[in-house]
C-alpha cells in the first residue's frame, strides 16, 4: 500500500469493529429533512451560507457555477465535480452545502482530536467523499439498508447517505469520540434514517436486530480481507453485497480471503478497479455475495480472529 493510503487509515480506523461498549439506541438524529427524492442537474456554486460560524481558516472549496450547456463539455469542471459526473451523480444545492459542511466539520474536528491525515480541502473532496461514492459503480439501488463498519469520520457511509438519502445506513464504530463526532454530523447536515452505534461488530452482529439483515456491508479500513469478512458476512443478508475498498498487492490477501469467504457463506464477485479523477493509484473494490447464512459460531472473539485468522493455509 502506498503511504498516502495508510497514514489515511491510521489516521481513521484505531480500533475499527473493536474496543468500546455498545451503546446502540442513544443516537441523536436531527431535523426532518427528506434528502429531496432524486438529484437534480449538476451543482450549484452558491455556498455563501454553508459553515457559518466556524473558523475562518476553513472556508469550503468554491465550485464552479451549475453547468446547464452540455455543450460545454467537462473542461471546466474540477475533479471532484468531474468525478461526480463520471459517476452520473448531480447534486442538488443542498447536497452539495452538506458535503461543504461536512468537510468543514470534519477538519474542524480534527484540530482537536485526530479523525484524518488528510487536511487538503481538495483532498478530502477526493480522496474521503468521492472515493467514498466510488462504491456506487459496484453497487447503487434505489433503497438500500447499509452498514458501514468501523466508520471513524464516517466514510463511505456518510457520503453515500447524501447522495442517496432514501438509503437506511448505519455506522457502527468503536471509538467514543469519533461516534460523538458522527452523532454531530448527522444531527448539523439534518440526516434522517442514518444512525452511528457505539461498539464492536463481534458482540453486536450476534444481536438478532442486527444479524443478516443488511443489504450491503462495508469496511473501508486497514484489516486483511479473512477478518474483514469474519467481521462483514454475519451481518449481511442472503443474497445481499459485501464491498470492501482496497490498494495496492492483493494476490495473497485475496486468495486468504476467498477460502475465508467460504467458511462465512460468501462469495467472490468482482475485482473492480477505481478510475475517477485523483483516485487513478492502484483503488479497487472487492465485491462478495451473501449466498448462505453466515454460521453462527462467527464472527468469533478478536482475540480468537487476531491469533487464527479465518481461511489461513497451515
């Protein structure tokens, strides 16, 4: 993996599915916006009110006006933008002051506690939000019930639930602050039917509420693929998608992860590479199907997943 991609995940994903007691129930879920159904055409560049009262040094990335001329092409859009038309996403007004917002938020934050090795406004639009809704060229249905696995700042879960407010997404993480700083999110960018839970995923994908009921699992995090399924497939429905965003030399891990995969009832999809703007440096997405019930006996303790990682060759 290159060094950009793991100072970014250390910075994010301290005790990702693990540590903590679940607090699940306690989340704050503000406001009672709607998402707005269907994205409207391209982007709006008015952003004069988005981040008030925040420090003057975080002033959100200006984006060009909406572009209403096709034949204007995409030579004026920046690589965020032109990764969102890539992607055939159009943001509405409102989107788009949420994801300002929230990069705001997100780097406010994190002068006071450590959410992300990215401090680049540019980079966080790429290289967090866009990369984020990467996921959708695997993955994009008109409803959808995600969980987002040790979600630290809240990616991809946060991003994608913009783009896609009629999706019921759920965040699980284990650190406190960061789950205090996904409440806040929420609550600011007045998202409704997403909810951040405190705890870790081997105690809580044993829960019946919980337990194989997602349409699609996700973990964007630094964990080899057996754990991440061990941690993943008990909590996805028959039927349902497993995507787990990955970097760089995965001829070993993913050969572990396919005969881990059997064991927990999933199976291998598609190795899907990422050609959006900025994100052109080795990104793939690792696609697995739900085609049985995971056993019940997983996933096990971390201690047990740590010392005998599920589908390693003796």
């Amino acid at each position: 993996m290159s060094e950009d991609w793991d100072e970014q995940k250390e910075a994010e994903s301290g005790g990702r599915g693990q540590g903590g007691d679940i607090q699940g129930g306690d989340m704050q879920v503000g406001g009672k916006y709607q998402g707005g159904g269907k994205p409207r055409p391209y982007i709006s560049g008015n952003s004069s009110n988005v981040g008030a009262g925040l420090a003057p040094a975080l002033q959100p990335m200006q984006l060009t006006p909406a572009l209403t001329n096709s034949s204007l092409g995409t030579s004026r859009l920046s690589p965020f933008e032109l990764g969102l038309h890539q992607l055939g996403l159009e943001l509405t007004e409102q989107q788009l002051g949420q994801f300002l917002r929230y990069q705001q938020e997100l780097l406010d934050w994190n002068t006071r506690m450590n959410l992300t090795a990215i401090t680049s406004l540019e980079e966080v639009l790429i290289k967090h939000f866009l990369d984020s809704l990467s996921l959708l060229t695997v993955y994009d249905t008109p409803k959808a019930r995600l969980l987002d696995i040790g979600a630290g700042a809240g990616f991809p879960g946060l991003p994608l639930k913009i783009v896609r407010p009629q999706w019921h997404v759920v965040l699980l993480e284990a650190t406190g602050k960061k789950v205090s700083f996904l409440q806040h999110v929420i609550e600011i960018l007045q998202l409704e039917d997403v909810v951040a839970v405190h705890g870790r995923a081997e105690e809580l994908a044993h829960k019946a509420e919980y337990r194989a009921s997602f349409d699609v699992v996700t973990a964007r995090a630094v964990a080899s693929l057996p754990t991440l399924l061990e941690y993943s497939a008990p909590f996805c429905r028959v039927g349902g998608q497993i995507i787990f965003p990955k970097k760089g030399e995965l001829a070993e891990e993913l050969a572990q992860g396919k005969r881990a995969a059997q064991k927990a009832g999933a199976s291998f999809k598609a190795d899907v590479p990422v050609s959006l703007p900025g994100l052109e440096d080795g990104r793939r997405l690792l696609v697995w199907e739900q085609v049985r019930e995971c056993a019940s006996e997983f996933p096990r303790s971390g201690g047990v997943i740590s010392k005998k990682p599920l589908g390693k060759t003796m």
